[in-house]
C-alpha cells in the first residue's frame, strides 16, 4: 500500500484484503480494484513449492499464511511480475524463488540470509536443532549473514 494505484496491474490474495486494517489502506485498495487490481486465490501446488522453499531458508517461522499466500501467487506470475513486500522474510523466500522483489518503503536486501541457532547457554553456534548438544540449553535463531541494503 501507499504505492501508485496506476501501477500497470495489480493482483493480491483473499488473504491480504482480509488483513487490511487502516481504512486509508482499505480505501486505496477499493481505488485499485476499481483500476482493474484482481484478488486471486493461490494455486495449492505453489504454496507448497513455497513452504517447501521457507524451510530451506528457515523462514517458515517468520511467515504467516498470507505471506505464504502472496509468495504463491508471486512465483505463480514471476515470468512478467514484481512482488511488492517490505517484510524481510518474505523477500528472502521471494529472492530463492527467483521472484522480483521491490520495496514499498524500506531498502531492498541484496543478501540471502541465512538463519543459524545460537545456544543461550555457552553461545556455541550450530546449523539446526532446538537444543545445545554440549549443555543442554535451548537453541536461539539468529542471521547468520548480515544484511545488505542497496
Ligand atoms: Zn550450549
């Protein structure tokens, strides 16, 4: 939201206009689907290609059905479309995946992140896992790349 309504075509999942909560944001996507904006349903075989994708990754925590959804939908029209997201998780699925990804308002990442665990505990790192194989602790996650901003 917040970006051109005359962007040349605009199409979304059942999903996200449900979570429109501001009635500025609601009442711009109105103006948009009178433009010609489609809000169509995910295809199911692309929202496991998804899940499959964010787990790879390790982002499958941070993202919530309708980012899931929205990514779905993105690698469905990826030949001839851009996704717009400004949420870090699901520009890492998208960059995987092979879809264009623009910010709405933040910078865009350039690096993969990739996600690692972190024992509370004596602070060793390991690949997976919940729990510290050397004390026992639970295991945090936390990037492992740093983030870079074009
Ligand atoms: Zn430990």
């Amino acid at each position: 939201m917040g970006y051109p309504v005359d962007h040349p075509l605009l199409i979304t999942v059942p999903s996200v206009v449900n979570e429109l909560k501001s009635s500025e944001a609601s009442m711009r996507f109105d103006i948009a689907r009178e433009d010609g904006a489609r809000v169509e349903m995910p295809q199911p075989y692309m929202v496991d290609e998804v899940i499959s994708v964010a787990k790879q990754t390790r982002d499958i925590d941070e993202l919530s059905v309708t980012d899931i959804d929205i990514l779905a939908k993105a690698l469905e029209y990826k030949d001839d479309s851009t996704l717009l997201t400004d949420d870090y998780a699901v520009q890492n699925v998208a960059v995987m995946l092979g879809i264009d990804v623009k910010p709405v308002v933040q910078k865009k990442i350039r690096d993969i992140l990739v996600w690692e665990k972190q024992c509370v505990g004596c602070r060793k790192r390991f690949d997976e896992g919940d729990v510290c194989p050397i004390c026992g602790s639970a295991l945090k996650k936390r990037r492992k790349r740093k983030v870079v901003f074009v």
